[in-house]
C-alpha cells in the first residue's frame, strides 16, 4: 500500500483519563492495528492521562498540549495548529465539546476537507458552568459551518442537540460497540477476587462501576443498599472506579450513614474491569445522566443481569435483558436490585446470557467501526 491509498486521521481530545469516550478511541484505535489503511495519531489537549502510554506502545503517535484551564485556550489553539500542521490529516475526528470547538477551527484554518465532530451526553441539565454552557451554544452555531459530520454516541444525544440548536442535517448515530471475546465472564478471576475479600457463593453481590461524580450519582445506590441492607443481610456492595476509596470523605459519610460500612467494598480505579465485575452477581448502572453507557454494555458482555436508571440509551442498550428505572428515585431503584438478587442464581445467569448475546447481535466493535470506516473513507 502506498502512502496515498492510507488515510491519515488525527483524533482531538480533551484528556486521555480513563472514561467512556477515551476507551472507546481506544478500542476503534486498537482495532485498526495491522491494518495499513487507516494511520491515527491522538492530539490530547491536557495530559496523555492514563491511557495515552498504552496507545503509545500500540505503536500510535500521542502529543498533549498541556492545557491547565480554558484561560490557555488561546495559546493550546495555536499549538494545536501547528500539531496539525504537522500530522497532515485526512480526517480531523474531535471529542467532546471543547475538541469540538478547538479542534473544529484549527482543522478549518488549515483546509481539512474532513472534520468530524463527537457528541457523548444525552442531557445538558446534568451542568457543568456558565462558560460549559456558553462552549456548547458555540459549538450551536458553529456546527453549520465547520464540521462534515457530528457524530453522536446515542439516538438521545442526537435529539437533545438538535433540539439545542445543532445542525440536524450533519447529524449521525454510532452507537459504542463492544469485543464480547475480549470482555467475558472470568470464573477464575470471580473466585480469585471474592476469595481474596471474603465473599462466600451464598452471598449476592451488587456492584456498580464508574468514576465518582455527580452525574455517575453514587449517592442514590448507596441510599438503595441502605434501605435494602437493613433486612437482607446476604447482600454484598462493591464500587469500581476512579475516587471510589476510604480516602473519599464524601463517599464515605454516605457509606457510614447506612449503618453496616463493612458490607461495603471500595476498590478504586482498576484495570482488570471483566475480572471485577465477574466477581458481581448484579449490575447496577445508577446515572443520574449519561449517553451511551459503555460499562453498561462491558457489564453485558461478562453476562450479568442488570438494573440501569432510564438515561440516555440504557434502555436501547439494554432491551428486555434487565430492569430499568427511572433516574433520582431510590425507592425504585431499591426494587429494582432486590427483585434481581432475590432471583436464582440460574435464574440470574440466564438474564445474563441473554444481555450478552444482544450485544453480539447488535453492538459488536466490528458494528461500529465499519460505520466509521465509511465516514473516513473519501465521499464519492
């Protein structure tokens, strides 16, 4: 293959951090090795964060800006030109509203025919400052002149932003996809786990993984453990993810106010995600708001059953494999994870069975990065 048959695209991000929007640049990035077509280089507007050294032994460029606060956004513009400059790409693929923006005008200034804008959040009541909001209406108006396409995680994203002002006619849905080989029950890292925290086969653990935030709303699962775990002392409750430690006071005066703290277990921001959740018997995705929940659909995939509030595209992704409910209503959700424990555990593997299996008929990676490989691909 030529240089000319490959085409170059150059991804904008803000971090490269562990969340939703990251490992999935990560997994389309992965599944483009050997092949020669398709060259990516990653631009990170901050830091090369946690998983910018894994791309880097992918063998991918990563560059970060080192962008401390949006008061360096003038002078993080100009060295985004001249990393464009640079890299020459075919494609220019942002993520998120302040690569949108950024990366949108510096791909302009420069002539890339193709710039593809990235949506990932289904609601803007979730927040965020003045100067977020004023970013967003930005991107607004900006979206009939800049980018060729904007791409949005969930059929919910895409409606909220159109609504908002963005131009429907540049719009598309790609939902995430998952590598169900890749992301799978382990019965050895189950034991090796639950061994390791004392956790015996009669006990039913419910788990949840995420980074700690307000949008995440861990509040209201622990508010649902507490009511559920006052009568049902076979309950276990585990949290993954970023800040989901004993040296998180917040976390923990929540923790401490239901009462039983030591059927809790924190383990933080971990790598061995399948393994974690192999230890789970429940999943519960408790957002108070989200797109197109990755670690919904990771859960899915190592076959456990589920209960997800009614945010963004749960309910897409989930089908009639698990529960859902509505957001901010522990009580609801409270049901929701005792009607699931207090089901078989045959019972429960079956639901799960079946969660993974929607995910193999429907939202593989493969899925989703053929859809991608046509936006990167020359228009005839």
């Amino acid at each position: 293959m030529t240089n000319t048959d490959r085409i170059k695209i150059t991804h904008v991000i803000v971090g490269l951090d562990v969340g939703g929007a990251e490992r999935f640049l990560c997994r389309l990035i992965e599944a483009h090795q050997g092949r020669p077509e398709f060259e990516h280089r990653v631009i990170s507007l901050t830091t090369k964060g946690a998983l910018g050294p894994g791309l880097e032994k992918m063998g991918v460029p990563v560059s970060a800006l080192n962008m401390r606060s949006l008061f360096d956004a003038p002078k993080i513009y100009f060295r985004l030109v001249r990393a464009l400059r640079r890299d020459k790409p075919d494609v220019l693929q942002c993520w998120m509203y302040y690569a949108d923006l950024l990366g949108g005008f510096a791909g302009r200034r420069l002539g890339v025919k193709n710039i593809l804008w990235g949506i990932r959040n289904s609601h803007f009541e979730s927040g965020g400052t003045r100067l977020k909001r004023l970013i967003r209406k930005a991107c607004a108006w900006c979206s009939h002149a800049v980018p060729t396409g904007i791409v949005c995680v969930a059929d919910s994203a895409l409606a909220v932003h159109a609504a908002a002002g963005y131009d429907r006619s540049r719009m598309l849905v790609i939902h995430n996809g998952y590598d169900p080989e890749n992301f799978r029950h382990s019965e050895t890292g189950r034991q090796a786990l639950r061994g390791r925290l004392g956790i015996g086969e009669d006990t039913v653990v419910l788990g949840s993984v995420g980074r700690y935030s307000a949008a995440k709303d861990h509040a209201s699962f622990i508010r649902a453990a507490g009511m559920l775990g006052r009568e049902e002392k076979w309950l276990r409750f585990l949290l993954v993810g970023r800040d989901l430690t004993a040296h998180n006071p917040a976390l923990m005066r929540l923790i401490d106010a239901t009462g039983f703290p030591e059927r809790f277990t924190l383990l933080g921001e971990r790598a061995d995600v399948a393994a974690c959740m192999s230890a789970m018997d429940v999943f519960c995705l408790h957002s108070r708001t989200e797109g197109f929940p990755n670690v919904l659909g990771e859960a899915m995939c190592v076959g456990l059953p589920c209960v997800a509030t009614d945010v963004g595209d749960a309910a897409v992704l989930l089908g009639e494999t698990g529960l859902i409910v509505p957001a901010d209503s522990v009580a609801e959700l409270a049901g929701a994870l005792l009607d699931m424990a207090s089901r078989g555990a045959e019972q429960r593997k079956d639901l799960g069975a079946r969660a993974r299996l929607r995910i193999e008929q429907h939202f593989t990676l493969g899925h989703a990065v053929a859809k991608f490989e046509t936006l990167y691909r020359p228009q005839a």
